[in-house]
C-alpha cells in the first residue's frame, strides 16, 4: 500500500495537475521583505495585500494545527497567440473562462479525499491569505526567478499555483535550486522596467497591475509602454528560457475564446454594458469592468491605431464616464500626432 504522500500525489495528478509537492507549514521565507515591501506602499492600489500581514505570513494564523502545505501547479499554456489580426495583446491566464472556478473544483476535490484520511484543510487558488510562492520555492515545485513568477523546470511559467494547507503531517519535499544563474531576459525585457532589481517588483510600474488592478487612469508616463496589451502583461513571462520545454495544457478552458479574438481592437470601443459582459461572460476580463477595459483599448488603440480609429475614439470622448473620455482624447492626440508626423 503506497504512503500517504504518495497517494495524495496520485489524486492531485488524476485531478490534472501538473505537479503536486509539499513544504512544510511554517512562517513565509520572505515575510520580513513582504512586509516592507507593503510598507513602501509598492503594491499600489491592491489594498487587500496589506490586510491581514499575520495570516498572509503564516499558514498556522489560517489554519491552527496546520503541518504541512500542499503545493499544486496547473499548466495552463496554450501554444504561441491566437490567430486573428486584431492587433493587441492579452495576457495567456485571460485567453478564456477564469481559472479560480476551475480550480477550485478540483481542490474541493482532493480536499474531500484528505478529509477522509483524517485531515483538515483550507485551500487556495491565489486569492488566498497565503505567500504561495514562498511555500512553492520551500516545496520544490519551482523557483523564485528573477521576475518575481515561479519558474518550473518543465512548465516554464505558464501554470497557476493552489494550494492546501492541511492539518495532515506529510513528509516535506527539498527546495528547488534557482536555476536563473547569469539570466537577465525577464528584467531586460520589461517594458517599464517594474522589476527594479532579481525578484524585486514595483507594482506601481506593471502593466498587469495598471491594466487589471488599477481603477484609475494610466499614468500617462507608462502609457506608450503599454504597447498593444489591453489585459495583463506576459513579456517577463515569454522571455524566459525556461519555457522550451512547455506543453500544451489539455484543459479545454484555456483555450482562446474565438468571439473575442476575432474581433479588432477597434470592436470594443462600441460595447454596451451589456455586451461587454455577454463577451467576457466567465472571463477574468469581466472583473475589471467596461470602463477600465475600455481605458486600456483606447491606450492601445493610442499607440497603434489610425484613422479608421478616429470616428469611433473621438464618439468615446463624450462618455459620461470620465476614465473613458480622457483616455479616448489621449488616444485621439497620439493617432493625429502620428500622422501629422
Ligand atoms: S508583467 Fe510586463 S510590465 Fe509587469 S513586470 Fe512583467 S514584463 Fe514588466
Ligand atoms: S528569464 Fe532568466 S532570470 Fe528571468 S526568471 Fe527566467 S531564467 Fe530567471
């Protein structure tokens, strides 16, 4: 009869994880530096961050009696962009339906099966009061590379990370080495130069906090290095050499949802409410709303658009919502300055 540990292994595999390994429940190795970095206020407008420091720095807050951490990496990587030329860019995580759902079945799932062996668990998918990449570096699932992501030495980047944290006593597995060595890729090709120093992040700077996390306007100052990326950001991500060895994920729910990517840039200027949220109906996209979406387009519509663009952007001037009025008028300046050019 296989040991605990390798059943448990056995169950998170059959689920579809990709791997499945355990650290020990214990303070975060970077609690002292993740609580400075929310001191200096680097994670911006994400509020939620600050609260609670205690139980965010150490699963036993969470869960007394907690021994071990269950740590889980789902690959979601589903091949190079989707065809359709609509000329802009979304971060791979967002191509379809959010992950959370997904995930948590599964947890649910094995957390029903470790219950049966006696164990009491709380379970996470990132939104949880836990420093999971710590955990994932202690587990051996992965290292923390230079761009602050988990680097798994046959996922890449491209997996999500869950995590349980149980009350069953599991046989620890060894940290992984940093295998980054002399790499720089991901911090060379940051477009606004947000990951100050190896594994430091200035939140404040990344595209995927000021498309998705911000609710205010973009910093004019980053909005030509926002590019064509109307959701999220995957340049540190794509850079990293580590991802040769990816797969495709078989989970139809990453697939890239035809109905978005068919359209052009363009299309989403014109959504309604309604329409937006029929369009990214189960899409991470839908959280961020219709107008800090449509920010993000006239942005990228700003930095690659044309005259075809205008009609459309300078209708948008006039919406009662201030964030899309300013934005469109920015993105109309930077279209006609290119041409007059
Ligand atoms: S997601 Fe983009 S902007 Fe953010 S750190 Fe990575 S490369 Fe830089
Ligand atoms: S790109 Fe290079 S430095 Fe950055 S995480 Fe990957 S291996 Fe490490």
């Amino acid at each position: 009869m296989p040991d605990l540990k390798s059943q448990l292994i056995t169950q998170a595999l059959a689920l579809g994880f990709a791997d499945c390994r355990i650290a020990e429940a214990k303070p975060a190795a970077h609690k002292a530096i993740f609580e400075q970095w929310v001191a200096d206020g680097k994670h911006g407008d994400m509020a939620w961050m600050a609260r609670n420091l205690e139980r965010r720095t150490d699963p036993r807050v969470v869960l007394p009696g907690a021994k071990s951490m269950v740590m889980l990496a789902l690959n979601y990587f589903q091949g190079e962009t989707p065809s359709g030329d609509g000329g802009y860019r979304i971060a791979r995580y967002a191509w379809n339906d959010d992950y959370h759902d997904l995930i948590e079945k599964k947890l649910k799932a094995l957390d029903a099966w470790m219950a049966e062996q006696g164990g009491t668990q709380r379970y996470y998918v990132d939104t949880g009061p836990v420093l999971e990449r710590d955990f994932a570096s202690d587990a051996g699932l992965g290292w923390g590379g230079k761009s602050t992501m988990q680097i798994h030495r046959r996922l890449g980047t491209w997996f999500f990370l869950a995590e349980l944290i149980t009350t069953l006593e599991l046989m620890p597995d060894t940290p992984a080495k940093d295998l980054c060595g002399k790499c720089t890729r991901c911090m060379d090709a940051c477009p606004t130069q947000a990951i100050t120093a190896p594994q430091q992040m200035d939140a404040r700077r990344c595209i995927s906090y000021l498309t998705i996390e911000s609710k205010g306007g973009i910093p004019v100052k980053f909005r030509r290095a926002m590019g064509d990326r109307i959701y999220g950001c995957d340049d540190c991500l794509t850079a990293c050499p580590w991802n040769k060895f990816a797969q495709v994920s078989h989970e139809a729910t990453f697939q890239a949802r035809e109905s978005v990517f068919n359209k052009r840039l363009r299309d989403f200027l014109t959504l309604t409410d309604e329409e937006f949220r029929m369009l990214f109906a189960k899409s991470p996209i839908k959280r961020i709303k219709r107008p800090a979406f449509l920010r993000n387009v006239c942005v990228a519509l700003g930095n690659t658009g044309n005259a075809e663009d205008l009609p459309a952007l300078e209708t948008l001037m006039q919406d009662e919502h201030p964030l899309i009025a300013e934005h469109a008028a920015w993105a109309v300046q930077e279209i006609q300055t290119r041409h007059r050019a």
